[in-house]
C-alpha cells in the first residue's frame, strides 16, 4: 500500500505516543529502533475505501503504514510493550509505550478497529454476491421471457418486435458478460486475497515462532543479565568495602600528616630552644666565674651565718637567764607588794587609830 498522507482522505479517530520499533529484517528476532524517541501513533478510517490504518510519521519519513486486516493479531508482550505482524509491509511493528495504561488502551483500539475491518469486508462479500446473484437471474430470466413471447406472440408481433428483441437480447448478454467478467475477476481478487492471507498467515506463524524462540532467548539472556547483576552487585559491595577501608586509610593518612606538621612545629620549636642554648652556652664561662664568685660570697656569707647563729644561741642564753631573772623579780616584787599592801593597812589602820584620838582629845 503505498503511503497518502493522513489530510487527503482519511481522519484521525485515535492518537497516541510511543517509541516504534521493528523486526530486524535479517535475523527476525532483535528489534531495531525506527524512531529516535516517542512519536505520534494514529488510527486513520478512510470513507472512501472502508479502510483503517495505523500511520506513524517521524518528521517527513512515513515509519508505520499499517492497513489493519481482520487477520491481523495485536499481541502484549511485556506492560508497556506491544506488537503486531504486517505481511503486506513484511515486516512486524513493535511499540513501547511510557505506561501500561496507555497499552491497553491501543490494544483496546486495535481490537475495535479489527472487528470494524471484519464487518467491513463482510457487507462487502455480501454486497458482490447479492450484484453477482441478481446479474445471473437477470440472465437466467431474460431469455426465458423473450423465448416465451416469441413463442406465444402472433407473426405480426413477432415482425414487428423482432428488431427490437434481438436488440434487447444483446444487450442483455453484453450485460451478463459484464457481469460474468466482474464476478470472474472478483473471484480472481478474493482468490489472490485468500492466499495473501494464507500467506500472512503462515508468515504470522513463523514470526510468532521466531517471537516465541526470540522470547526465550531474551529470558535466557534475562536470567544470564540477572546473574552478571548479581555478580556485579557483589563486586559493588567489594569495592564499597575496598572504599570504605581507602577512606579510612584517607582518614589515618590525614591524621598522619596533621601529627607530622604538628611534630615539624614543634622540631622548629625544639630548634630555636636549641639555638638559645647554645646562645646562653656561649656565655656559660662568665656564668661560671660568676659563680665561682658568688660560691665565694656564699661561703663568707655562710661563715657570717654560723657566727651569727652563735651569737642568736648565745642572746637566746642570755634571753632565757634574763627571763628567769625577770620571773624571780616579779615573784619577789609581788611578795614586797604583797608585804607592802600589809605594811599601808596597818599604817591606815593606825591612822584612823590616831584620828579617833584626836576626837577623844
């Protein structure tokens, strides 16, 4: 079928978007990629021929034109993936669609559009059987007619009808011929469509073989993918591991290199102590004289201390004699007190004495 653009004759009565795969010519069984990304997949009816197609257009280059026949199958291989053979493209059309949803609904779709195509071609077989029916009726019964007129009908009728008739016969026969030719090439059509669809058949078959091979190959290679998987997330978890321990490593070699600026800063330290002494060993000879001197003073003054300390036993002698002279006189001040507080008694004692003479007197 050769593709018409959508705009000529036919409308657009389903659209949606998804990625356009189709078979591999060569080897049947991978997909290739007829389209770079998702693009616009339509039903088209077309008036004119009672006809539905599947057309899908990537910029100006026509990727699917697919007359759908009741023959046709649309089968789901995955959630989001679907699939139909074209044995009149030669080819099988596959679709990825972004959701399962969307899947559903084309495969909906091209259930109702393959029951319309089926009705479709029914009305049409009814339509030329019944053309074909009358054509050899009107054959059958027009003869028949003009026999028996011929054969009831006077000599004058048939003189004067004669012409006529013979016109009339010819035209019916030209008629039945047409007629005859008609329904010969009709069958000649529904015989080159029956073995297209033997032939679309059989070529449905084999893809539907090589999709059932290609399917086990691709779970092969599935479970050969899901075991590399595994074994790859098993080396993932090694070199995870094998990162941790280089971080910890990092880790180490940083706390490394801060006690190493830490030990060059205190070598610098350690340094500088150094550098002062050996400044301060450089005047060691002058600290020793001094020294020496200050033995010197320190011996004198040690000798000065030890008679100092002879003189501070000696006052303290002196110190504990005039103490104990001390108490001894303020035990015998205190007795010449205590003899002298008797002695002003009596004295009081004898001057009220006198003073109560001097009364008497």
């Amino acid at each position: 079928v050769s593709p018409v653009p959508p705009y000529c004759r036919e409308q657009p009565i389903f659209t949606t978007r998804a990625h356009v795969f189709q078979i591999d010519p060569s080897t049947k069984k991978n997909w290739v990629p007829a389209s770079k990304q998702a693009v616009t997949v339509s039903y088209f009816y077309d008036s004119t021929r009672n006809s539905y197609r599947i057309i899908s257009v990537d910029g100006a280059k026509v990727i699917i034109n697919s007359t759908i026949t009741p023959n046709m199958t649309f089968t789901k291989t995955s959630q989001k993936f679907g699939q139909w053979a074209d044995s009149r493209a030669n080819t099988v059309f596959g679709l990825g669609f972004p959701s399962e949803q969307q899947l559903t609904k084309f495969a909906e779709k091209f259930q109702e559009v393959k029951e319309a195509a089926k009705l479709a071609r029914d009305r049409s077989q009814e339509k030329i059987e019944t053309s074909s029916n009358h054509s050899q009726e009107s054959g059958r019964e027009t003869p028949s007619s003009t026999r028996a007129s011929s054969v009831n009908g006077t000599d004058d009728e048939k003189a004067s009808h004669g012409g006529s008739a013979e016109a009339h016969l010819k035209s019916e026969n030209d008629k039945l011929k047409i007629a005859l030719a008609q329904s010969s090439s009709n069958v000649k059509k529904w015989e080159t469509e029956l073995q297209s669809l033997r032939e679309s058949n059989a070529r449905l078959s084999t893809a539907l073989q090589e999709s059932a091979a290609s399917i086990e190959h691709w779970k092969k290679q599935f479970s050969a993918c899901k075991e590399e998987n595994e074994q790859l997330r098993g080396k993932i978890e090694e070199l995870e591991e094998q990162c941790n321990e280089i971080n910890k490593e990092k880790e180490r070699n940083a706390q490394l290199s801060r006690r190493l600026q830490e030990l060059e800063t205190e070598l610098q330290d350690k340094e500088l102590e150094l550098e002062e002494l050996r400044k301060q060993g450089e005047i060691i000879p002058e600290l020793m004289s001094e020294c020496e001197s200050v033995s010197e003073q320190l011996q004198a003054a040690e000798k000065k201390n030890k008679d100092l300390e002879e003189k501070v036993r000696t006052l303290r002698t002196e110190v504990e004699e005039n103490k104990h002279r001390q108490t001894n006189l303020k035990t015998e001040l205190k007795n010449f007190l205590d003899v002298l507080d008797g002695k002003i008694d009596e004295l009081h004692d004898f001057r009220q004495g006198l003073s109560k003479l001097g009364v008497d007197n």
